[in-house]
C-alpha cells in the first residue's frame, strides 16, 4: 500500500484499513506503507510504516491516516511522544492490531499487562504508543528466528519474572482478559499464599467450566473431573506447596515468544497478572515451543521447582478450558483427561 496516487493522473489509492488510519492519527503521522501480519486468532494486525515526524498529514488528507491531533488520553500522549524521540527526522515502523467489537477496557489491559511485566525490569516487552478503545499501537520488533542462546536467556527471564512478588492473586480492580475472555479477581487485593486454592477454582477454572458447560462443549463426565479437581485444590498431593503470588505472564503459549533478529526472545500478548508461576511453564509445554528444554533447564538452575510434573496437567487445565469455550473440537475431552491426571 503506498501513500500517493499512481503516476500520470491514476486513481487515488483506496483509502487503508481502520487500524491503519487510527495509528497513523494517534501519532500524527502519515502512514506511508501497511502490512497485515499474525496478530493471534482473535485481532487484525500490521505492520505500519510512518512517514518522518515533520512530513505530517495535510490538513482534511484522509488518504492515509487522518489529520493530526493530539492522541487521546495522556497515556497515549506520553507514549506517543516517545515513538517521536525514537523517530525524529526518520521513517519509522510500528506494530498496530484492532478487534471489531472489542471491550472498551480490552487494549488498555493489554497495555497495563505490558507496563506490569515491563515494571518487574526482568523480561523484554514491547513499547506501548498508543492504547485506545478500538487500537493498540506497539513498538515494532523485527522478527529472527529461534536460537538456544536466546532460550536459555529467556528461561533465566522468566523465573527472574517469577521471584517478583505480586500485591495480590489476580488483578483486583483492574481488567484483565485470557483471549478475549474476561478474567474476574477478588474484590479486594490478597497475597495469601493459603488463598491460592480458593483463587484458582473461583476466579479460573469455574467461570471457564461454566461457560464450556453452557455452550455444550464438554461433556458432564469432563466437567465432573473438572469439579473434583477444584475441591482438592486446597490438598498439596494435587497442588504442590504453598505459593505466594508472583508476577506471570499468564497466556505464555509458544506465539507469545517473539524471536527477534537481534537474538532476543520478547515477550508479547499477555494476561499479565498475580498468578502461579507453575501456570505459565505449564501453557508453554502446551502447544511445544522452539528450545523448550534448554529454557526449562535454564528456568530451573535458578528457580527449582521439586514435583513440578506430576503438576503441569493441573496448570494446563485453565488453558484447556479456555480452548473448550473458543474451539469446542476435543478440548472438553482434554479438560477432563487433564483433571484425572491432576487427581493422579
């Protein structure tokens, strides 16, 4: 997609995509080029190419992005301004994604996830530009591919993540989404550690059993399971010791590591939130991820977790069901096969 119409009086380029023209308003400057690229199963994304911060849009020029303003919010001000600092005088390239319908909290609590993560000074993330109702503009990190370096960096990352202390399970107060899942916390903050098996069958894995039961995406056998496994989340034959809450990403599944040309691994999307630590390398092993054993190993040089195991079905369960409610397929059934292997 190019800005200017086609040589010799051709016809003005097609107007771009929503996302495009809202990132390039929320910056003020002019979209010179777009690309949709992966942005998760749920959001439309691109790659979107700004023109240099003194080759503004013309005033009443829709073509490419709108006229400039000032970016509404003064978090999307201050960020902003910062995207400049990095860009003055030259091209620069930004990472936009958008979701037709979503919650008027949703990118902003995926921006605080962001800024969560960010606050712990252990894990790269993203830049945050702008986060609005209908658009979430990031720094753009050039792609690379996997690398066992950057394998075993990331695992000593992440139990480095996973040793900052939370102010409580969940995020009270604060929206926080799973997917495009809203995910409840205690009505007041709470960092007893005992307050974990309560936490995790109220707020996880009962809201999402109950939407898969609705929707008839598991069976009543499957959700039985489920249900046993939440009345022994208090045994620590089931759940292992008792955990405070630590800082989690929270949807730590293989396309949320973003291998970077530099020989990084970053982290993006997250549900960042007070949660169990164990969750996050449990949804890791999930799906599989690129070096897994050498992150694994990395992760647990500095941070030992004895039994972990016989507990990873236990911390895939949420994540199951959270794949029974969205997908249906075989999800319900694996929710259950999870649960009987958490009871053992």
């Amino acid at each position: 997609m190019t800005a200017a119409a086609g040589a010799g009086g051709g016809s003005a380029a097609p107007p771009p995509p929503r996302p495009v023209a809202r990132t390039a308003e929320l910056l003020g400057r002019r979209a010179v080029r777009a690309v949709p690229v992966g942005g998760g199963s749920i959001c439309d994304a691109y790659q979107v190419v700004l023109a240099p911060r003194a080759e503004r849009p013309a005033p009443g020029d829709r073509g490419h992005g709108s006229a400039p303003r000032e970016p509404a919010g003064a978090a999307s001000r201050a960020t902003a301004d910062a995207a400049d600092a990095e860009s003055a005088g030259s091209a620069t390239t930004v990472f936009a994604k958008a979701l037709d319908a979503a919650p008027a909290d949703f990118f902003a609590a995926e921006a605080a996830g962001l800024s969560r993560l960010r606050a712990t000074g252990t894990v790269p993330v993203p830049e945050v530009y702008a986060a609005e109702r209908d658009v979430l503009v990031l720094q753009w990190i050039e792609p690379g591919a996997p690398e066992r370096a950057a394998a075993e960096r990331l695992g000593r990352e992440l139990a480095a993540l996973h040793g900052t202390a939370a102010p409580s399970w969940g995020t009270p107060g604060q929206p926080c989404y799973l997917g495009p899942l809203p995910l409840t916390s205690p009505p007041r903050p709470t960092a007893d550690p005992a307050a974990w098996p309560g936490f995790h069958a109220e707020h996880r894995l009962l809201p999402l059993l109950r939407a898969a039961v609705d929707s008839g995406r598991i069976g009543p056998r499957e959700a039985r399971d489920v249900e046993r496994v939440c009345d022994r989340l208090d045994d620590e034959a089931v759940a292992g010791p008792p955990q405070p809450p630590a800082v989690i990403h929270g949807d730590l599944w293989s396309g949320n590591v973003h291998w970077t040309a530099d020989g990084r691994a970053v982290l993006i999307d997250p549900a960042a939130q007070g949660g169990h630590p164990e969750t996050d390398l449990a949804m890791l092993e999930l799906f599989g991820c690129p070096e897994l054993p050498v992150l694994l190993a990395a992760y647990e040089e500095v941070r030992p977790l004895p039994g972990r195991r016989a507990r990873v079905p236990l911390h895939q369960l949420q994540h199951l069901l959270v794949h029974a409610v969205l997908f249906g397929g075989g999800y319900g059934a694996e929710s259950g096969a999870a649960a009987r292997a958490a009871l053992g």
